[in-house]
C-alpha cells in the first residue's frame, strides 16, 4: 500500500496495466493535465500561479468532501448527509466565532466545536446505517435533511459574516507562500498518517467483502461506524476550507456539494462497491470537476448552457475514467 493509495487486489505484470493497478489514479492524473492544457488554449491567464492558487483555494473544500467521501466508500457505504454535515458545521462556527468576539481564541474554540460537530454527525449516520442496519442511501439522505434543518434553525438567512481574522488567514500568506499551500501539506500529512492505521485496511476489508471481514473476527460495524466518523471529520474540514473562501455562513451551502463529491470519488477511480478507493484520485477528481467548470466559463459558454455543459463534460470524463478502472480490476 502506497501513503496514499488504498487497495487490495495483487499487482499483476503487464506494462500499463501494472501501473494502473499500482496507481489507479493515474487516469484521473491524465485528465486533469489534459484539462488544465484546455484551459489554458482559451484563456492563457489560467495557467497563472495566481489563478492556479485561486483555483486550490476555491475548491479545496471540495477536495476535502471528496476524501471524506472516499473512506465511506472503501466500505462499501455512501454519505448523501455529507454536504449537509458542511453547512451546518459552516454556520455553527461563523455564529460561535461571532458571539465569542471572532478573535484568535474565539476562531481556534469555533474550529474545535466544529470539529466535535462534524464527527457527532458521522457517529450519528455510522449507527443509523451500521448498528440499526439501514439502507445507507436511504439512511443518509434522512440525516442530510434533518442536518440541513438543524442548520437552518442555527442561521435562517444566508449571509452572516465571518471574522476577518478567519478569511484573511486562509486567503493570505505566510511565510510568503498562499495559506491555502499549507493547509495542502496539512491534509498530505494527515493522509499519510491514516493511511498507515489499521481502520483503512479494515474498511477496504469490509467493503471488499463484508461477511468474510466478519467470519475473520473484524467489528464490521464498529469499523463502519469509524468510516463514517471520518467522513464527518473531513466534512468539518471542508467546511473550514469553505467558510474561509466564500467568509460567510450559509445553511444550504453544501446541497449541491454532496453530489460533487460522490462524483469525484467515481472520477478518482474509486469503486462505489468498495473494496478499491484511492483518496489520491478523489482529490484528482475533485479538482478534474473545478476545472470542468472553469473550462465552461472560457469558453465562453451561454449562461443559459452551462449547467448543461458542465454537465455534460463531466458525464464524458466520468465515462473515460471508468472504462480505464474497469479495465484494470477485470
């Protein structure tokens, strides 16, 4: 197992094949560079430092939200509550963050509660579809419009500033470098360090084959329930990521988010089914569907199209990145 890739299956001989099968987010890889050749042929102040560093920075939360997605999956599960797991932890700390006077204390006390937040309602989903043995789609999409409801009684209206202190941070720099760098070498750490704990390699066990992890002595549901506690974890990162780009807290933020990150899973070359996921390849993913829509806009697409575009875009390349997966696991 590589730091950041996870699977299971033998590596079998045969040139590409054997590098698809060692890094199955190398088709993921190819069409992100393919689409950052097609931004800049449209519009060459794309390929800037500066535009590339927006780019991070904007869809970083979506990064987060697909690796969050990505260790549900390794089970064999889905999280349709994870977008709303982000907004109500946006709108928890922008209102926490205000009442407690949005100093330094009061950002660092906001992010530990949202933290806290984010891993309750990954607890939450991991014993409503573990332990009570619902149907996860299902299950979820039930604790998504119960999170979006505890999130608009939080903040009815969108809107609500955050501290200065808070977005200036995460737009600006340090040391000379964008903010957003570090938190990229944050997550590559954090990434690294659970790929190397047993929960990873029990999850893809689980997912791979539920009732042989079970017959070997595995706690298949303590260890769904730990998945989907990381998956809220990851949500309450993304929401961090979030709230420090758009600096505002917002009760339907995430909606369509939840969507997004079940889609940049597939992109990366993660098998819903379980079993195979690579959390490298869900962040190549995530940043394949910034880029898609990026691409949408310099081309100067009618605004009435784009939805259609994007969508459309997104269908091809999801298609692409599939048959290149299925290839490699038949």
């Amino acid at each position: 197992m590589t730091p950041t890739t996870i699977e299971t299956r033998p590596i079998r001989s045969g040139g590409l094949k054997l590098w698809l099968e060692r890094y199955p987010f190398l088709p993921a890889l190819i069409i992100v560079v393919a689409l950052l050749a097609l931004n800049g042929a449209f519009s060459p102040n794309s390929l800037s430092y500066r535009s590339l560093t927006g780019l991070l920075s904007t869809y970083m939360a979506l990064i987060m939200l697909a690796i969050a997605q990505t260790y549900v999956v390794s089970a064999g599960d889905i999280d349709l509550s994870a977008g709303a797991t982000l907004s109500l932890v946006n709108v928890a700390i922008v209102v926490l963050m205000e009442k407690w006077g949005g100093g330094g204390a009061a950002v660092i006390g906001a992010m530990l509660c949202g933290i806290l937040l984010g891993l309750a309602c990954g607890v939450i989903n991991g014993i409503v579809v573990a332990a009570l043995r619902l149907q996860a789609i299902v299950a979820t999409f039930a604790t998504s419009i119960f999170f979006t409801g505890v999130a608009l009684y939080v903040m009815p209206v969108a809107g609500t500033p955050a501290p200065a202190l808070f977005w200036r941070t995460y737009g600006g720099r340090l040391l000379g470098l964008p903010f957003v760098f570090y938190v990229l070498a944050a997550l590559a750490l954090l990434l690294f360090l659970f790929s190397r704990t047993r929960l990873v390699t029990q999850l893809l066990a689980v997912g791979d084959d539920q009732q042989a992890a079970y017959q070997t002595g595995l706690p298949v549901v303590l260890v769904r329930i730990k998945g989907y506690a990381l998956c809220g974890l990851f949500s309450a990162l993304a929401a961090f990521c979030l709230t420090g780009d758009t600096a505002s807290g917002d009760p339907l933020v995430g909606g369509k988010m939840t969507l997004y990150s079940v889609a940049a899973v597939v992109l990366g070359g993660s098998a819903l089914a379980g079993g195979w996921t690579t959390v490298v390849g869900s962040l190549l993913g995530a940043l394949t569907i910034g880029l898609v829509n990026s691409l949408v806009f310099f081309m100067g697409t009618p605004s009435e199209w784009q939805n259609f575009v994007q969508g459309l875009a997104i269908l091809l390349v999801l298609m692409a990145g599939v048959l290149a997966g299925r290839r490699v696991r038949a």
